[in-house]
C-alpha cells in the first residue's frame, strides 16, 4: 500500500514539475485517497477515457501507464489488450502514429493469445488505418483483409449459434406437434368409444322400451361431439396460421437481416478493400513510364465506378433513408430514382404522417411498394403512378395506382411467383389487408390497410 502512494506521488510531483494540467493532480488525489481494496485497474481506466473525452490526451496516458502497471502486476491478459488499446487511441490523437501501431499490434497480439475474435477484428481495423495515415499501403491493404476475414469468422460462428438455436426451435415444435398429434389420437378413440356405448345404450333402451329417451340422449352427445369437432378444428387451423405467421415473420427477419448485413459488408468490407486499392495504384502512379500512367488512371476510374455500383447496391439492399428518416423519405427517395430514368412518372403525396411508425411496419410497407412499383414497370406499361399514404386515426392506407393495361385478378393466386405472396404475407403480418382492383386495359389499384 505505501509503495503504491509513493509511486502515486511521484507521478504527482513529476507532472507538476513539467506544467501538466492541474486536472492530472486532482485526478491522482482522488485515487490517492481512496482505500487500498478500490484502487483498481478500472477506475484507473475509467479516468482516462473521461480524459480522452475531453481531448486532454497527455492526461489520459498518465492514467493509462499507472493502470498498465497495475495490471501487469496482476498479469491480466483482458485489462492489459484494453489499456494497450486505449493508449493506442489517444497516440492516434496525438498524430503521433507509429507509437499508436506500437500498442495496437501488442494488443492485437494479446487480443489472438485470448481468442478474442471481436477485438482482433476491431484492432485490424485501427492498425490498417494507422498505416495507412504513415502511408505504409501494403500494411493498411494486409490488415484490411485481415479485418475482413475476421469479420467473415464472426458471422459464420454467429450463424452456426443461430442454425443451432432454430435447430432446437424446430425439435421443440416437433415434439409439441407429436404430442398434439398423440392426444388427437386419444379423442378419436374416446369418440369412437363414446360412439360404441352410445349405441349400447340405444339397444338397451329398445329393450326396455326407451327408445325416445335413447335417441334424444344420442342425439344430445352426437350434437355435443359435434360442437367439440368443430371447436377442434377452429382451434387446429388457428394454430396453423398463426404456425404460419410465425414463419413468415422468421423469414422476413432472416431476409432483412441478411439484406442488412450483406449491405454493410458491401459498404465496409468491398468499399475498404476497393479504396485500399485504389491507394496502392495511386502509390505507382510517379513509378511507372509515361506511356503506362493512362493505365494507371483507366484503373482507378474503374475501382471509382466499383465504389459507386457497390454503394448502389447497398442502398437498395437496405436504403439509409429508411433507416434514419422513416418510411415517407424512403418512398420518396425511391420515387425520384424511378423517375430519374425518364421511363415513366411516379407521384408519391402522403398525409398525417409526422410521426414514424413501428419499424417493422415501415420496412413491411416499403418492401411491399418496391414489389408493387417493380411489377407495375416490369408488367404494367404504365407511363404514370400515383402512390398516395395517409394517416387516419389508429390505420395507415395505402394506394397505389397505374394507367397500363391491367390484369385478370383472379390469376393472383395461381401465380408462380413469389412477389405476390410477399405482399400478402407481409401485410398480414402486420395486422393489414389488400384489395387488389384490375380490369384488363383499364390499369390496377391496389389498396392496403393497416392498424396501426
């Protein structure tokens, strides 16, 4: 304990003497006076980061380098790779960046000794941008691929975890279904038993002459089994379609999901490795002959073109406008591309919509007016839409309408395809109808509703 003080004030004293700022003193009070059993690596920490959010960085390394030693003399792998991190950051601040590569390749070192796939990913990524602020480009590529395929690992042993979990989802449910099953089985039984003594009374009332009374008594039971059939099978098609719903809700979980995660790969994984590349062509542009260098340009051209259809991609993945502004700024944001191409006109006009909805309702409206706009350019030859979403009360309605050619609707159900299923699927999953209203030559409406 009173080596610890010791050490504390010295740090004390040192820092006074070279003008540091009076906030490092109070900073080491505090722990100096704090019992012995509270002084941890932690506080120490914690400090430090309160230092860094104030962008007093040389303070924040004091704190950092008293809870380094703190931490080494308990060995403690975890505290060691966050403390090394952490100086890394406030390095990086100082623009003083191979001191910064310094720490986060010994943290990144600890980070693999401990298997801590996250924190390898997460310091990758700091060192490729470190080196590739020195300009030490084929590092900054090396580490960016490192970042990447840390990233694949991660998700592939997040997906096994989830695979596992819907595996045993699915055994639960069979077993529940078996016994369902099994118990359906024991009605039957005690309806055909019921049924047998039914009929032995029957024959007993005719011998003694009751056979009114036995018939009435048959007919009540017959009545009684009946209502109990068909309580069972209102309650048998309940659970299959709320078994259903369930369903579709995983799957258009799982696609958005998906739909997320792929476009942010796309963004952060290709965009990186693109702009990587990109760097290391600018890096031989002064190296190679003059007679080379429209090569050099015609290639980075290229990867530009790339960036630009990758983000492409990942907005209609999973557009930013939906996420961040609500479901009024993705219609129209989709809108004004459609319209860009001069095809045809789409008008979009909404009401009472201040207000966002529930976040599943408004990816399940977007992606249903996505369906709905392709088809009707896809099928429709259509040269103008009207897409119209007000707000009344406690519902939300939708109409979109075309003037192209129409269709017989009663070939909905007897499509093939996915897209009308979607819609109908997605809309009652949210608690909605559709109205589809066509007539060949004179366009399509199709209203829906949704309680919000």
């Amino acid at each position: 304990m009173k080596n610890w003080l010791f050490f504390l004030s010295l740090l004390l004293l040192f820092n006074s003497a070279f003008g540091q700022n009076k906030s490092i003193i109070d900073s080491l009070k505090a722990v100096k006076e704090t019992p012995y059993n509270t002084i941890k690596t932690n506080t120490l920490n914690e400090i430090a980061l309160q230092h860094e959010s104030q962008e007093k960085y040389h303070e924040a390394l004091v704190m950092l380098d008293s809870a380094y030693t703190l931490a080494s003399s308990t060995n403690n792998k975890q505290q060691l790779m966050i403390i090394m991190t952490n100086q890394g950051i406030a390095y990086t601040q100082l623009e003083q960046h191979q001191k910064a590569n310094e720490l986060f390749k010994g943290a990144y070192e600890i980070a693999t000794e401990i298997g801590s796939l996250y924190h390898q990913m997460e310091l990758a990524g700091k060192l490729a941008t470190n080196n590739e602020r020195v300009k030490n480009f084929k590092k900054a590529a090396s580490y960016y691929k490192i970042q990447t395929n840390l990233k694949d690992t991660i998700f592939k042993n997040d997906m096994k975890m989830a695979i596992a979990e819907k595996h045993t989802t699915y055994e639960t449910q069979r077993i529940l279904n078996e016994k369902l099953s099994e118990e359906r089985k024991n009605a039957e039984l005690q309806k055909e038993n019921v049924i047998k003594d039914l009929k032995l009374l029957e024959e007993r009332a005719a011998n003694k002459n009751l056979v009114l009374w036995g018939g009435l008594s048959l007919g009540l039971l017959i009545l009684l089994g009946l209502i109990y059939y068909l309580n069972t099978r209102v309650k048998e098609a309940k659970s299959k379609r709320d078994e259903e719903t369930v369903h579709y809700r995983a799957v258009f979980e799982a696609e958005e999901k998906e739909r997320s995660r792929i476009a942010k790969d796309l963004h952060d994984g290709l965009g990186q490795l693109l702009s990587t590349a990109k760097l290391n062509i600018a890096g031989l542009e002064d190296e190679v002959n003059e007679e080379d260098k429209i090569l050099v340009q015609n290639s980075m051209n290229l990867i530009d073109e790339a960036v630009n259809e990758v983000r492409t991609i990942s907005h209609n993945m999973m557009p930013a406008a939906l996420m961040e502004y609500g479901l009024v700024s993705a219609i129209e944001s989709f809108a004004n591309t459609i319209n860009e191409s001069k095809a045809l006109h789409v008008n979009f006009s909404h009401k009472g919509m201040d207000n966002r909805l529930e976040e599943s309702k408004e990816i399940a409206l977007y992606r249903v007016v996505q369906e709905v706009l392709n088809n009707m350019i896809k099928y429709a030859k259509a040269d103008k839409i009207t897409v119209t979403l007000n707000r009344i009360n406690n519902k939300a309605h939708l109409l979109i309408s075309d003037n192209g050619k129409g269709f017989d609707i009663s070939t909905i159900h007897q499509s093939k395809g996915i897209g009308w299923q979607n819609v109908f699927s997605r809309i009652s999953m949210i608690n909605g109808e559709v109205d589809v209203i066509s007539t060949e030559g004179k366009g399509t409406d199709i209203r829906i509703d949704v309680i919000l």
